[in-house]
C-alpha cells in the first residue's frame, strides 16, 4: 500500500446509510481542523462500514453524474459511483495500441491503492457516431463517493485526492455537499421504461444477409478466418427516462455475467450484461478465457443438458471456440511464463443461452505485468473480431454500418496492482428517448447469415423483454 494512502474509519460500527453519511461529513471537517497537510499528492479515502443495502437502487436515487456501477460474474464485489474524485481519460483517433500505451502511462501515475472504473472504445481508429460523444476513447473514474460490496461488508466511502495543499478546503467542500445532496431512502420500485414505440435494425434483414455474404467471401480471397459481425437495434420511447431501469429491472439476477453500467450524463448511458471475461490480473497471475459458441435453448426447444450436447457436438461452434483458445495461447506465450489453459471445453449455462467455455491461468513476465500489456494481445479476442486480428478490424469497419463505440470493448476497473474486465457484449447505449442496443454472430466457414440473424436476436432478448416491459 502506497505510503501516500490513508483510510479513515469515523466509527467502527455498522451503521445505517443516513448515520454514516454524518460519520463520514464529520470525518472530513476534522480532517481538514486537525491534520497535517499533505507535502505531495495524496489519497485519502473516508470509509464507513453501512448495513445491506441494494446499491443499484442507491445509485439510481442519486443526482450526481458520472453514475457507474460494476458486478462481477461471481456476484461477490459490486460497487456503485457518484461523481468524480479523478479520472484517467484520453479523447483522440490512433491505433489500439497507441490508445493502450497511453492508458498504461496514465495509470503508472496514480496511487497504487485507487480502483478507477470504466471503459475503453473497441476500435480508436474508427470514425466515432455523434450518439457515442460522451464516451471518449477511454475514460476510467475514481468516484468522489461510492457504496460497495466486497467481502461480504457493504461500505460507503469517500475519496479525497489532494494534489496540493491549496486544494484541501474546495475539495473537501465538495465531497460534503455530495453527501449532503445523497438520497438515502428513495424508492424507485414505481419506475418503469415508458412506451416503446418503434423497433428498427441497422442493417436490416436484408442488408444483414447481403453483409455477411461479403464477410464470408473474405475467407476465400484474402485469407480471413472468422468476422464476429454485430448489428444495431434501434429502440424508440415515448419520452426520455433513466437508463439505470435497465439494470434495475433486469429478468434473469441469477445469471453469470457482469453488470457495467457507466452514465457521464443524465439519461445518456452504456451498459451491458456480459458473460465474457476478457481477463482478470492479480499482481503477475493472470485469469482469463475463451468464450465463444452459442447455443439458444428457445431455438432448440431444450433445456441445459440438451444446449451442452448441441453445442459440444457442432463442429462449427467448436471450430469458432478453438480460433478463441488458439489465439489467447499464442498472444500470451511472449509475455507469461506459464500458461494453463484447460483441456476440456465446458459450457457455460445462462437462462436463455449457453456458451463453449475455456479457462486458462498465466503467470507475467516481470516485463508484462502491466494491463496495456495484457489488452494490446487480448483485445479484441477472435470472439468479438476475428481472425487475423488487425485484418478483420477492418473488415469489419466497412462492412458494418454504424461505430462500435464501446461495444465488445474491455470495460470493468484497474488499479496498479490489479484489474478486472469484461467483454461488453450484450449492451446497449441509451441516449434520451432512444436506445441502441448491439449483439453479434461470429461468421466461420459454413455460416448461415439467416441463423446467425436469429442469434444476434436471441443475444438481446433479456433487454428487449424489459423495453417491452414483459419483465
């Protein structure tokens, strides 16, 4: 832990949100009475163990912007975010890498003890749609105030970041009036998505078909192997309404996925419910996976045992699994030492859907052990791009119509030490009355564009069920 860290506890008892959003204003006034100023940056973080609460509904009742929220699959870490204490963003066109490089040496620079949340573009060198002007090439948040779950102890914290002393009074000032503006007992059980008016498809059917013709032709004249091709769907309300009701009201909560909810602004948000883990970093161990292969229990009419069967008996989803494990393998033999990937495929059981799954365990390099080293070879994997990589990047950028933005980009939180992201499949992008939301169908040889339509259906049906509040 940095020597520059403090945590302060204002009680050591578990103690109601609206009582330990007292503890945590009378902590920072006498911090700033009583202490010692800081000679160098520093973080400081007000801490105060609280009693169970629903941190989603917390968030939505809260005012301050950015909100993000975070679960991981397991279920066992979640926190959600008010405001901003710090960031580590960059706006501007490059390559992937040249966006990765610049996070790391952004990262390097902050306290080793601070978690930042957020997300990353799929692909900077794309030409960005105006409905993505929020979200920048990459942009991660310390939140000025968040409530967590983690071991099993829900905390409400502050976070002050002195950069120097003349700052001290203004930014502790802040943070209190945060806590002073935090609603501890709404309720948003009366919240519904309005009317949805219109549903539309970009590209439609038919386009759909014609694009992923071109995409298949590609594997015979220059080489390609496998396009992962998304479409956009297009949602039209009534009126504008807080995109936080889609993580609220979401169908299926015993799900193993990842929740990532990010909203710079009111009523303009990305989120997504995403299976896939792109890799998880403690110090030099490395966890990561191979998911890719789709099974829909509606379209086989079955339940889990019989989507396993399917899917370990089609040749072409273990064809689209393997170019997944081969690929992770291969970009992480220059920077581990040891590499564990498992042997046997498993199946990964959702409520709609199951998934052909791999782990695999690394060890870094002493050189690698940062996470700009692990995402310029992991992004994107061969599940959400292709194989070759850089080729089907671009491929990919002329044969669909609309910017990926943070679609099927690494999304999740970062610390100097450790990291956790997911895919961001399965997501969606909410900007006032509309809402795009993005799925995609891995296309190898032997691909049918008119099954793999019905797929990219299937993979949002847990959120067109709630726009067409069937949940």
């Amino acid at each position: 832990m940095s020597k520059h860290y403090t945590i302060v506890r204002p009680s050591p008892e578990t103690l109601p949100i609206e009582d330990a959003v007292v503890a945590l204003a009378g902590a920072l006034d006498r911090y700033v009475h009583e202490s010692a100023l800081p000679d160098r940056a520093r973080l400081i973080t007000f801490s105060q163990p609280v009693q169970p609460a629903e941190i989603a509904v917390w968030l939505c009742n809260q005012s301050l912007y950015p909100k993000l929220f975070w679960m991981n699959r397991e279920k066992d870490f979640s926190v959600a975010g008010i405001g901003i204490a710090d960031t580590i963003a960059f706006e501007g066109s490059g390559s992937n890498e040249e966006m990765f490089e610049r996070f790391g040496l952004a990262c390097a620079e902050k306290d080793p003890a601070a978690r930042y949340f957020g997300g990353f573009r799929f692909n900077n060198s794309e030409q960005q749609q105006e409905i993505w002007d929020q979200f920048s090439s990459f942009s991660f948040v310390l939140p000025l105030v968040q409530l967590t779950f983690e071991e099993n102890t829900f905390t409400l914290s502050c976070h002050l970041l002195l950069e120097s002393v003349d700052e001290l009074q203004a930014k502790v000032s802040a943070i209190i009036d945060a806590l002073d503006r935090m609603v501890t007992d709404g309720d948003s059980s009366a919240m519904r998505v309005p009317e949805l008016l219109n549903i539309s498809y970009n590209p439609d059917e038919k386009s759909w078909i014609e694009r992923c013709v071109k995409a298949l032709q590609t594997f015979d004249f220059d080489g390609m192997e496998k396009i992962m091709l998304a479409r956009q769907t297009i949602l039209e309300f009534s009126s504008g309404f807080s995109p936080l009701l889609f993580l609220l009201q979401y169908p299926y909560p015993q799900n193993a996925i990842y929740r990532f909810y990010f909203e710079p602004v009111e009523n303009s948000a990305f989120f997504s419910f995403s299976p896939e883990r792109l890799y998880k970093r403690d110090g030099k161990v490395l966890l990561t996976e191979a998911l890719a292969g789709t099974c829909s229990k509606e379209s086989i009419n079955g339940d889990d045992g019989q989507a396993s069967e399917t899917l370990l008996n089609s040749e072409k989803d273990i064809r689209e699994h393997n170019f997944v494990r081969e690929m992770i393998y291969s970009e992480l033999l220059d920077v581990c030492s040891a590499i564990d990937m498992e042997k046997e495929v498993q199946v990964l059981q959702l409520n709609r859907l199951a998934h052909l799954y791999t782990r695999c365990v690394a060890t870094l390099k002493p050189e690698f052990q940062s996470d700009s080293a692990v995402l310029k070879r992991l992004h994107p994997t061969p599940a959400v791009g292709g194989v070759p990589k850089d080729r089907a990047l671009l491929h990919i950028m002329h044969l669909e119509p609309f910017s990926r933005g943070w679609y099927a980009a690494p999304v999740g939180w970062v610390s100097r030490e450790s990291a956790e992201f997911s895919v961001a499949i399965r997501s969606a992008l909410v900007d006032g009355r509309f809402a795009y939301l993005y799925s995609g169908a891995g296309l190898v040889k032997g691909s049918d564009p008119f099954s793999e339509w019905e797929e990219v259906d299937q993979k949002i049906g847990d959120i067109l069920a709630i726009s067409r509040q069937e949940v």
